[in-house]
C-alpha cells in the first residue's frame, strides 16, 4: 500500500525526455490510483491486552475480528476492507489515552473502540469529544462514560451501564435471596465509585438501608476486615464490584471467615479464570452477562461460534469461548459501528456520529438492533438484555431464575 506521506515527498528533478516523462507520469499516476482504491478503513482498538484483564481484551479483540472478517468477506465498508489497529492500554488510564492519541493524530482511525477499564474510558472521553472522533465501549460501564455532558457527545457503548446494572443487581437480590440489608463491597476506583452511586440509588428507590459500604484495593490480598465490619452491621447479602483477581481475593476471604452470604456481582468475575483464583466458593458468585454461547444457539449465534473455533484453533470448546460478553459486545459493536460509517457514506467523525443515529435494524449476537441510539441514549443496550450466569467447572453459564 502506497503510504500517503511518501507521495507528497519532494523529489528532485531529473534531466530525461519528455517522452519518458509523460510515461513515468501516467505510471505513477496509475499505481498511486491502485494504491488508493486499495486504502484501507482504519478502526482503532484500546484496550488491555497484557495484565490480568487480558483475557477480556482478548475476547474483545477476537470478536472485533470475527465482525470485520465477516464485513471484508462482502466487500469491506465503502468499498474498502477494515483494518483493526490495536494497542495495549495495560488498564492504565495514562497509557489509554496516550493510545487514543497516537490512533488518531497518527495512524488516521475513523474511530476507536475499546476502554475495558472503566477508569480509561473516563481518560478517553474529552479527548473523543473534542477531536470528534466516535469511540465505542464494548466493555467498561461506568454511567458517566456515556452520560458525560458534552454537547456534541462521541461516545456511544454496546455494553452494560453501572446504573442499570445496580438495578438489576438490587432486584436479584431481593426476589431470589429476600435481602433486606445488603453490604457493598466495592473496588476503590471511578468503577466502584460509580457503582456506589447506583446501589444507593437503587436502594434508596425501594425505602432500604444498606449494611455499609466498604472498599478495597486491587492489589489487597485479604479482605477480612471490611466484610467482617459488613457481617457485624448484619449485612443479609453482599454487592460485589470487582475485577477477576479483586474479586477473588473477596471469595477466599469470606472462605476464611467461614461467612456463606449470597453475593450478586457486576460481570467482573468473567473476565478470567475466576474460579482457578477464588477456588469453588467462586461458583456462588452470581453475576450479570449480556450474552452466553451455552444452550442451544441461533443461526447468528452458530455461525459466530463456528467462526471463532476456525480463526482460533485453540478454542476447543465452550468454556474456551470466554468472556462470552467480550466477544459478543464487541462483536455487535464492530457491526453497528461499521453500518454507520457506510451510512455516512465517509470516514468524517461527524458525520459517522450523525449516522449512528440513523442505522436500524442491524442484526447483532446480543439482539437486532432497531434504533439502537439516539441523541438522549448513547447506550445500545438496557436492563432487559442483561441475564444472570455462574461459574460451573469453569463455564460460564445462565442461572434459570
């Protein structure tokens, strides 16, 4: 591919014919018009590759690149195929938005998808904004990152919302478990933070009090002394918010307190090998999914697995297709995103945003989706997409409640 730059290098003038001249002209011209139509689309992906969230960035990348095969198998967008261009944000928000930047003002992209971590989307969002470029979260689901005030908003999410799921999350609890005084514990970052806001919201919504709110770090190895505070304020269920590692660190403290509480979770826990950290009281943790590849699939579902265990040899069953929410989010994500940009008919960020508005009908894993966004929701998914699943021998998999 002919790189841009290089054709608009000086070069110095030779003394040949002006028959060879018109010759190299036209020949030039010719291979630089090859070089164009071949040009590829540029999508940008952010998102933690490496640490103990690369296993949710894998799943995120693998199906961006089911999605864009399957675009570039009938022709790519504009005539033209996706290319994923990817870095490695290793879930810190300094080094996210370094990406971003690096994306944009240097490899070209027409957008980004990608902030696995809450905190790097919030990183993310006022650069997007103001170099009007869309960005796509498939993952991170802090409530601000879409409802973040600007007045030209380009950031759009096909991913859970802290809001919505504490909703969720609160009635669970309640009908299966008949809680009445639940305890948070929540990881101490914008994540947990925005959580807290939508526990209490919820809670406060239905006249309850919680047993307390306590946080914790990332890197703490044991937990004990904020879920003991929790169980002596007579906490009857616990709200847990956390990624994989975090929160298996809960699980094998309440193992050493010997406390057996129903915890509901956000869908931390499977980002990874969750029950290899937490041992089998991590099968307890109940959690919220957008999609499950287990149980009988539909033509849309079949053909995106299929495709993942062709392009992935080492996917030798189900349990290997995981985080199934990655995949699918992203997935539907690189769809919706890609109907756009062919609506636009152009590459322009404003333009693709104004047509994000426009697509319907785009048939996703998760749903088809009708008007999936509007200037007052940014948000593809709700409340009702959300399903609740648990670790079974290393699967995840739907409760049946």
């Amino acid at each position: 591919m002919c790189n841009t730059s290089d054709r608009h290098t000086e070069r110095r003038q030779l003394p040949v014919s002006r028959a060879f001249g018109t010759m190299a002209l036209a020949a030039f011209m010719f291979f630089a018009g090859s070089a164009s139509a071949q040009e590829s689309i540029k999508i940008g992906l952010v998102a933690a590759l490496s640490g103990q969230s690369a296993k949710s960035g894998e799943a995120i990348t693998r199906g961006l690149t089911i999605a864009i095969d399957e675009i570039n198998a009938r022709g790519g967008v504009l005539g033209k195929p996706i290319e994923l261009i990817s870095r490695d944000d290793e879930s810190n928000p300094g080094k996210g938005l370094t990406a971003a930047r690096e994306l944009v003002q240097r490899e070209g992209v027409a957008a980004i998808i990608g902030g696995l971590d809450t905190p790097v989307s919030f990183a993310i969002v006022p650069f997007a904004n103001q170099m009007k470029v869309p960005f796509v979260g498939p993952w991170a689901a802090g409530t601000g990152i879409t409802f973040n005030g600007a007045e030209e908003n380009y950031i759009f999410r096909v991913s859970a919302v802290d809001e919505y799921v504490d909703e969720a999350i609160t009635e669970y609890l309640i009908t299966r478990y008949g809680a009445k005084k639940p305890g948070m514990i929540l990881i101490n970052n914008p994540w947990g933070e925005s959580n807290e806001k939508g526990l209490t919201k919820a809670l406060e919504k239905r006249n309850m009090d919680h047993a307390g709110i306590e946080k914790f770090e990332s890197t703490d190895i044991d937990v004990t002394p904020q879920l003991t505070r929790l169980k002596n304020a007579g906490a009857d269920s616990l709200f847990l918010v956390a990624n994989v590692a975090p929160s298996a660190q809960v699980v094998k403290s309440l193992d050493r307190m010997g406390w057996d509480v129903p915890i509901a979770s956000h869908w931390g826990p499977a980002g990874g090998r969750f029950t290899e950290l937490a041992g089998p009281s991590g099968e307890k943790v109940h959690f919220i999914q957008t999609y499950s590849f287990t149980g009988e699939l539909n033509a849309k579902g079949q053909a995106v697995l299929d495709a993942l265990q062709e392009r992935f040899p080492e996917i030798k069953s189900i349990a290997d297709v995981t985080p199934a929410v990655g995949i699918a989010n992203a997935y539907d994500a690189m769809l919706l995103l890609s109907a756009a940009i062919e609506k636009a008919g152009s590459t322009d960020g404003p333009a693709i945003r104004q047509a994000m508005y426009d697509i319907e009908n785009i048939e996703g894993l998760i749903k088809t989706y009708t008007d999936p966004f509007s200037p007052d929701n940014q948000d593809a998914l709700g409340p009702e997409d959300y399903i609740f699943t648990n670790f079974v021998n290393g699967e995840i998999l739907p409760l049946d409640f």
